[in-house]
C-alpha cells in the first residue's frame, strides 16, 4: 500500500508540536508494509528532518526528529525502544527492585520476541492488538502485589 502525507498533520515530537505541510521538499511517497516503513527521512516545510524508526522491542513505526531518536538511543544503550515499551521497561523495574535497566529492557525485548513468535500469523489488525495487547499488560501489572503493598497487606 502507498501513503502520502495528508495535507496538515499535528505531530508531537521530542516535546514540540510541529505541523507537517503536504508540501513537502522531497516528493517522496511511503511504501508501507504493515507498520514497517521503508522511508526513514523526510524533509518538512520547516526544514527539519522526520525520520521513521521502528522500536527494537515491539516494531512499533513512530515519525520522530534525529535529535530525539539519538536521545533514545542515547538512553537505552543504543537502542530504540517506543514509549509504550519505555514505560513497560520502566513498570519491570519497579516491581524487581534488583533488576538493572539493562536487565529489565532485555527482559521486555525477550518478553515481545515470544509475543511476535507466538503469533502464526501477520495481524489483521494492528492497531487494535497493540492496543489489546497493552491492556494485557495493564492488567497484570495492576494485579501483581508491590514490594511495599505486600507489608500492608499481611499487617
């Protein structure tokens, strides 16, 4: 499938909200396949760079500025992880209190390539099994007990 941009587009990258004309410098036009892009650089009206990165952890596509892609990188040993596995990164630090960054990141990336590979099939629909699929982790990140929760509990 082909896509063009559409004509305005709000994106909010590396904390600033920029708007992205159809009149781009570059005509380029973007094959996706699923939600992996082909294209990794555009140029915008105002002349920055977007450049399209997948997370190493879920495949996530996101359109994202080179100087916030490196501050991820930066940030997670080389690697771009999105922020919903940023978080997910985060929640399994907190619940194994001993478990380093580098740690808990690598046990998520483990925890998404047996996701990937249980599933036989391409989704049908993206979009809705990563949300479904979040919601999972919500849910058994609310039913697992707290280190401090667990005292209060026994009390």
């Amino acid at each position: 499938m082909y896509m063009k941009f559409s004509s305005f587009k709000l994106l909010l990258i590396g904390g600033e909200l920029e708007r992205l004309s159809s009149q781009l410098r570059t005509t380029d036009t973007i094959l996706m396949s699923g939600i992996e892009a082909k294209l990794t650089s555009v140029k915008v009206d105002g002349g920055g760079d977007v450049e399209f990165v997948k997370c190493e952890c879920c495949g996530l596509t996101e359109e994202c500025t080179p100087t916030y892609i490196a501050t991820v990188r930066e940030s997670n040993q080389g690697r771009w992880i999105c922020g919903l596995c940023t978080e997910a990164v985060k929640e399994e630090m907190e619940r194994s209190c001993s478990e380093s960054e580098e740690e808990a990141l690598d046990r998520h990336m483990r925890f998404c390539k047996n996701f990937q590979s249980s599933v036989s099939s391409p989704p049908s629909n993206p979009t809705e099994e990563l949300i479904s699929a979040v919601k999972q982790l919500l849910f058994r990140s609310l039913d697992s007990p707290r280190a401090g929760d667990i005292h209060h509990h026994h009390r």
